[in-house]
C-alpha cells in the first residue's frame, strides 16, 4: 500500500488525487502465490484497472516472477460523502 499511496501523491494515478487512505476500500482481492525472504530485491508494480473505475492493481515480483498480487477498488468518495450527508440529517 505505500507504493500505491506514492504514486497517488505524486499524481501518477489519474482516477486518485491528494492521500489514498482518504479513500475507503470496499473490496479487496489478495494472492500469494510464492515466498520471499529478508535481503529479497523485490520489483512493486501499481496501476490502475482500464476498464474499472477506482480499481487499483499491485503485484510484486522476485526475479521477475509475480509472488504477490492484489486488487484493490475503492468506494466513490463522493457517493460516500453524500451518503453520509444523507444519513445525518435522518
């Protein structure tokens, strides 16, 4: 998460701005498909999903081969600050 939070402050994600943890994750997708140990060069790629709005990727790889992969998708912060509205005035 800190590469992806990187990459959103530094603006290199176009569909997230400002602090991703201002962000609330409504589902989240985790795969560890092999091991890694301490002193590993580890590669960490993030990106966002082409075809789905507020959808993060990440994968991490050892040697060229993926030992981590997430997906990641957010709720619509401003759906969620109406809501929010809405529901305080109940």
């Amino acid at each position: 998460m800190d590469s992806a939070a990187e990459a959103c402050m530094s603006g290199a994600l176009k569909q997230f701005t400002g602090d991703l943890a201002h962000y609330k994750v409504s589902c989240m997708f985790m795969s560890f498909t092999a091991q890694t140990t301490p002193g590993d060069q580890l590669d960490i790629y993030v990106w966002e999903d082409k075809t789905a709005e507020r959808r993060l990727h990440c994968q991490i790889e050892l040697k060229d081969k993926a030992v981590y992969n997430t997906i990641i998708d957010f709720h619509d912060p401003v759906k969620l600050e109406k809501l929010a509205s809405e529901n305080s005035k109940l």
